[in-house]
C-alpha cells in the first residue's frame, strides 16, 4: 500500500529555521527543516530545502485563512479553546495531506498516495517521539532545527510499523 | 429546555404526585437540592427512564443550532462560482452559524485560498498532480471544482459530507446552460440576467442529501 507508494512526512511550528542531513540510503532521504522532518521514499519529490520551507509556510498560511473564513462557529464548551481550527485533509486528485495539531501549535503532517488510510496514528506517534527525544534533550534549543539521532530512528521505525501493515 | 413524556396511568398508579410533595416539603423544611422541580422528578424515576432522542427537543423553533456533533446531520454552508481574474459571480449561503461581516473580503480570501491551494498541491504531489479537490478542518468542509475556462465552483458543508466533485459538475452544467448560453449575459458579469440559474441551482441542491436539515426530520 503506502510502501509502493511513497510517503513523506513533515511538521512544521509557528517559528523556522532550516538543516539539512545527509542521505541515509539510496531509497529514503530527509531533510529537517525548521521543526520539520522530512521523509521522500523512492525520491518521489525533488523538493530543494528552500522549497520544503516555503511549502510548510505555504501550508501554516492556508491554515490559518482556511480557519479564519469557517463558516461554523466552534463548539462551545469548557475547553472549546483547545479545539484546534487548521486543516486536518487536504485532497488533491492525486494525493491527500493529513495534518495533525497540536496543543502547543506544532503542526505535523504527511504526504500519503491512495490508497488512502488514516495515517492520524503515525502523527500521534511521531508527536510523542518528538516530545520524548527532542524536547526532552537537554542540548536541543526551542525551535532550532532538529539533530537528533534517536528522534530520527525512532520515526524510520514507527514508519516502516506503520507501512507494514 | 427540555421534554419530557409521561405515561399518565403509571404515573396515577404510583402517587407519583403525591410522593413528589412530599419530596418537595421535606426540601422545604431541609435543603435536600438546589433547583425546583427536576430533582424530585429525578428521586422518584433514577433508574425507570428512557431517553429521547434529541430531535424531539425542537428548542427555539428552529433558531438554535447548538446541536450535538454526533448526531446525524450533513450541512451545507455555502456556494460560490468565481469566473476569471478571481471575480465573484455568484454566492449564495445557508445555515452559517458564523455570519459572514464583509462578504468582498471573504471572496478575497476564498479566491486567493483556492489559487495558493491549487499551487501548493501541484508543488507538493506528485508529478502529475493537476488540481485541488477539497479540504477539511474540523468545524466544515470545502470543496472545490475548477474549469479548464477558469470557472471555480466551491461549496462549504460539514466534514462529514463525503466528496462533491460529481454535484460540482452537474452545477457546472447548469452553469454552462442557464448563464454562458444566455445571450443576455456578458462573460465576466454578475448573474443577474440569469436568475433562471438560481433557481435551477436551488432546485438541484435541495436534492442532495446533505442539503436536509435536522429539522426536517422532525418535522416528517
């Protein structure tokens, strides 16, 4: 399914800065940018670093816009606050983009080919990586890009687990 | 504001009124609760009620719209038909919860959405990416169809509404018919020598099913 496909994964916060890393091996490369981490299988996007940061800005903007001219007002509540506004799915003909929010304003999406499945499972797990190996180490600086290297790994895991299936 | 349906035989067999005085004379002499009549209510019937489903409570006749979000329902919000250059040509809504203060802004902000959207989803996909379909957030949905002409036809529903694309280009049809054929009309104008359009348009999307609301379900 998602194997044959390809998959990329980004997430991106409200601040940015840009790295680069090397290429793992031949079939999969990442790039982290700002707070995004980058996953292309099979080189099924030639995206420079400039363009993944442009795109993940493009993206934070329709977010935003796309809440701002909600024709719903948000459902009250006690916590109506914590509700998150942004766009969960974006499809287009040949892909769909799902995004997952977060509490803080970090935005974690990826890039699927159909068949389509939920994919919210690996963004949850990839947030909690993330709060595990990155925010918990001492040497990363808030919304510096990231260099970690059992962040990496434990997301190379939980998306070959994921692609598995 | 709620309902509540009694079966009155049972009620007479248990002295259910007689029980609820007492009940209320004891919390005269003692504050036993803080509200009048439900908690007594409550004390004599805990375990012997069935719940109602929630269309039976038609609160404010129609001008509430704070319904619970798992139940049923599949809303439409808004349409709108942008021709080229980002012109609005035709906006119609229905049951926004969120009034729309300044509708040439909203374009402006529909239009430009559906431009940068198109852009991003040719640059992100794959090679042959050709158009955006639809997004969704959690409070609505909105569609999206596009014209080799240049022609956008959006529609905004609830996120429940499953994919529009075949609806749009039946109202694109209507479009060519009722408004391009028009020899009255100039590409490029509002639609007003073309109300044939509209009503040919209202007529179409009162057959769809998420153009019901909860309401007509109650009523039937």
């Amino acid at each position: 399914m998602l194997l044959d496909g390809g998959c990329g994964l980004t997430f991106h916060s409200e601040s940015e800065w840009i790295l680069d890393l090397q290429p793992r091996d031949s079939r999969c490369w990442w790039i982290l940018n700002k707070l995004e981490v980058n996953f292309h299988y099979q080189g099924s996007s030639q995206l420079s670093s400039n363009d993944k940061i442009r795109l993940s800005s493009t993206f934070h903007g329709i977010s935003a816009i796309a809440a701002q001219i909600s024709p719903v007002k948000r459902s009250g509540g006690p916590f109506s606050f914590l509700q998150t506004t942004g766009i969960r799915t974006l499809d287009a003909d040949t892909f769909r983009l799902q995004c997952f929010h977060t509490a803080t304003g970090v935005k974690i999406f990826c890039v699927m080919l159909p068949p389509y499945v939920d994919a919210d499972i690996l963004l949850r797990q990839v947030y909690s990586h993330y709060s595990d190996y990155v925010l918990k180490n001492p040497f990363y600086e808030l919304d510096m890009p990231i260099r970690c290297e059992p962040f990496e790994k434990e997301v190379q895991r939980s998306l070959s687990e994921f692609q598995g299936r | 504001a709620g309902v509540m349906v009694i079966d009155l035989e049972r009620w007479r067999q248990r002295h259910a009124s007689q029980l609820i005085a007492e009940w209320i004379a004891m919390n005269a002499r003692r504050r036993l609760w803080l509200h009048g009549s439900q908690p007594p209510l409550l004390l004599l019937f805990h375990d012997e009620v069935v719940s109602l489903h929630w269309s039976w409570n038609v609160d404010g006749l129609g001008h509430r719209l704070n319904y619970p979000k798992n139940v049923q329902r599949a809303w439409i919000y808004n349409f709108y038909t942008f021709g080229r250059g980002r012109k609005l040509l035709c906006r119609e809504e229905w049951n926004r919860t969120r009034a729309c203060r300044d509708i040439a802004e909203e374009s402006k902000y529909v239009s430009g959405l559906l431009i940068t959207l198109k852009s991003f989803a040719q640059q992100l996909g794959p090679p042959r990416t050709q158009a955006f379909l639809a997004y969704s957030t959690p409070q609505y949905k909105l569609h999206s169809f596009e014209t080799i002409s240049g022609y956008r036809f959006v529609l905004t529903t609830d996120p429940s509404v499953p994919d529009q694309q075949e609806c749009l280009r039946e109202i694109y049809e209507i479009f060519v018919e009722h408004v391009i054929k028009n020899p009255l009309y100039q590409l490029g104008d509002e639609l007003e020598h073309c109300p044939v359009f509209k009503t040919k348009l209202h007529s179409f999307l009162m057959t769809r099913p998420f153009f019901a609301s909860p309401f007509q379900s109650v009523v039937a």
